[in-house]
C-alpha cells in the first residue's frame, strides 16, 4: 500500500501506482526505487530530488513535472510524456527515453550520459550545459533546441533533425553527425563531402575521426590529407571547406 500526500494537504492510498491518478501529489524526496509507475498520470506532480533509480515510467504523463535534481538513473521512460517537465541538474544516467515526448523540457545540467534518446522529441527543449556524453540520439528531433556549451562528446547525432538548433560552444569532440541535418544550426558547419563527414565548431574541425584546431588544420590539412588516402582532387575540395572554417574562426574571435 502507497500512502501519497497532494500538494492540497490530502493523503490518499494506493494499492498500485500503475496507471495512478498522482496529478499534483507531493513526492519530493520520495523513495521510488524500482517503482512500477507505467501509464501513471503525474502531471504537474513534484518529484524534486526523488530517488527514481531503475524505476518504470513507461508511457507515463509527466508533462510539467518538477524533476529537478531527481535521480532517474536507469529508469524506463519509453514513451513518457516529459513535455515542459522541469529537469534541471536530474540525473538520467542511461535512462530509456526511447521515443520519448520532452519538447520544451527543460534539461539545464542535466546528467545525460549514455542515455537513449532514439526518435525522441526534444523541439525547442533546453540542454544548455547538458552532460550527453556518448549519449544515442538516433533520429532525434532536436529542432530549435538550445544545446549551448552541452557536452557532447562520442554522442551518435546520426539521422537527427538539428535545424536552426543552437550548438554554439557545444563539444562535438567524436560526435557522430553523419546524416544529420544541420540546416540554419547556429554555432556549426558541416561538409558532407566524398570521404568523410565533416564539421566545425568553436574553433575546432573534426573530419573523419581527426579532431584539430582550425589553425592545425590550415597548416598540415594537405599532409593529413595524404596520410589518410586522400586523393589531390578530395583534398583540395576539403582544403576549401578548411579555408572556409578558418576565415569563420577569424570572424568569431575578431567580433
């Protein structure tokens, strides 16, 4: 038997939490390891600093949940409704967000490592600061999120929608960005050209898996070029898109 205490004073018991109407329930701090929270309706519910670990809320409405700080490390979130929620510094360590509805989410800080965010919806969601180290981001919605100083190292973009998403000061360090669309993506150039995917960032070029500097790659692209199998012809076509970025870098750090 669950005892929840309602943001209105009330107490109410449940015999499970699967499926529960929990709207505006008090459950900050609460214990909810392994809880079995499927299909519940936690709109709007507080769930500051609750220890969610390994719990299932799939499918689950959590649309404007205040999640902030809470540890939801593992937990199952397939098809949850995060829309609006408040997640702010939460822990989602390897959490399933699989297909997951977190447009205008807040994720500030968030500790988002190797988390699965395949097909997700994170349309003008917020990750400024956002921990999405190797974190799978498969054909992910990312429209006009803001992604400012996120950490995005060895993170799989592969197939995300990016457009007019804000990357500015984003370490792309070994991301994956092959197929992603980048169109008006603020803060980042990308060339897709005969040999490897490449993309600029903050002064920073990564083609194929070698990741230099702007000012590196102006200097040594031609014997880089050769020394990965590059032809004459593809690495005067690369040598373009460096020249290109580094007159960007020029601009940035002369503004």
């Amino acid at each position: 038997m669950y005892k929840i205490k309602f943001l209105n004073g009330i107490m109410k018991e449940f015999r499970t939490l699967r499926g529960a109407d929990l709207r505006g329930a008090d459950l900050r701090g609460a214990d909810l390891i392994f809880a079995d929270l499927r299909e519940a309706d936690l709109y709007k519910v507080d769930l500051r600093k609750a220890d969610l670990r390994k719990a299932n809320l799939r499918e689950a409405n959590l649309r404007y949940a205040d999640l902030g700080g809470a540890d939801l490390s593992g937990a199952d979130l397939r098809k949850a409704n995060l829309s609006g929620a408040d997640l702010r510094k939460a822990n989602l360590r390897k959490a399933n967000l699989r297909e997951a509805d977190l447009r205008e989410a807040d994720l500030r800080e968030a500790y988002l490592y190797k988390v699965d965010l395949r097909k997700a919806n994170l349309r003008y969601a917020d990750l400024r600061e956002a921990d999405l180290r190797e974190a799978y981001l498969y054909k992910v919605d990312l429209r006009k999120a803001n992604l400012r100083y996120a950490d995005l190292r060895k993170a799989d973009f592969s197939g995300a929608d990016l457009r007019k998403a804000n990357l500015s000061g984003a370490d792309l360090r070994e991301a994956d960005l092959e197929g992603a669309n980048l169109s008006f993506c603020k803060g980042v150039v990308a060339f897709n050209g005969s040999k490897h995917f490449a993309v600029y960032s903050g002064g920073m070029l990564q083609i194929g898996c070698e990741y230099h500097s702007v000012m590196d790659w102006i200097d040594n692209y031609e014997k880089l070029g050769r020394e990965d199998g590059y032809d004459e012809a593809q690495i005067k076509r690369y040598g373009s898109f460096i020249e290109m970025c580094f007159n960007e870098y020029v601009r940035e750090f002369a503004s």
